[in-house]
C-alpha cells in the first residue's frame, strides 16, 4: 500500500511528498528547498542561456526540476525530466501539475549507457530511507 501524501507549500513550490521518512521529503518538510547550492550553481549557467534547455536525470519527485522550471518558465526553458521508479514517476508529474509546469516533460526511463531493459525493484516505502 502507498503511504499518505501530504501537500505541501515551499518556497520552491508545492509539492505532493510522501508522509514517510525518505530523504528528500524529509529536507522538503524540514528545509523548505532541496539543496539551494544546486540551484545556485544551475542559475549561474541557465541564467546566460536565452532557452535553457535542462535534463534531471533521477528526477525523484521534482525537487530540482520543479524549481528550476518555475525559474525559467518566461524563458520558454524546458526541462527534461527521468524517473525509473513508476510511484516516484507519479509523484514527480503530480508535482509538475500542482505546480501547472507545462514546460516539464518527465519520462518514466532509466537513462545509461546502452539501451536495454532492466528491473527496477518494488520499493518498501515505510522501509527505504531514500526512494
């Protein structure tokens, strides 16, 4: 069974997090913000770009990508965001409709080196202290 979700506003945006002990929703709840270094830095290279276009690569619920798109939004900035794990996937194109993000377009794909399939494993999310 999946575990409640809580919606919650930051000063990054909104975003559906799990109400479980994983990492991310964690710092979400605590922080208000995932790393704002990340952002720092990602701003000093988008901001000198007329489109940015960006890739989030393991983009989990939308942490990085949710903010960034904001940012570069009036920019006509695209994201393109990855995620292999289907619930997380979910989560993360809830975030980007909660945050009405029509410049996101997620893909529910691992990304590597060659192409081929693999498995990605069903996860215990009262278990997993980083999904």
């Amino acid at each position: 069974m999946l575990p409640r979700v809580n919606n919650i506003r930051t000063e990054t945006g909104e975003f559906l997090l799990f109400s479980t002990e994983d990492y991310i929703s964690r710092h979400l709840y605590a922080k208000g913000s995932w790393d704002p270094h990340l952002l720092t830095i990602s701003r000093l290279i988008y901001k000198k770009l007329s489109t940015p276009v960006i890739l989030d690569i393991g983009a989990n619920l939308g942490a990085y990508s949710v903010p960034v798109a904001r940012e570069i939004m009036e920019t006509g900035g695209q994201i393109y965001a990855f995620e292999p794990q289907r619930i997380v996937y979910y989560q993360l194109c809830g975030n980007v409709v909660l945050n009405r993000l029509d410049n996101v377009f997620t893909y529910n794909v691992a990304l590597g080196s060659t192409e081929r399939q693999i498995e990605i494993p069903a996860l215990d999310f009262e278990q997993s202290d980083n999904v």
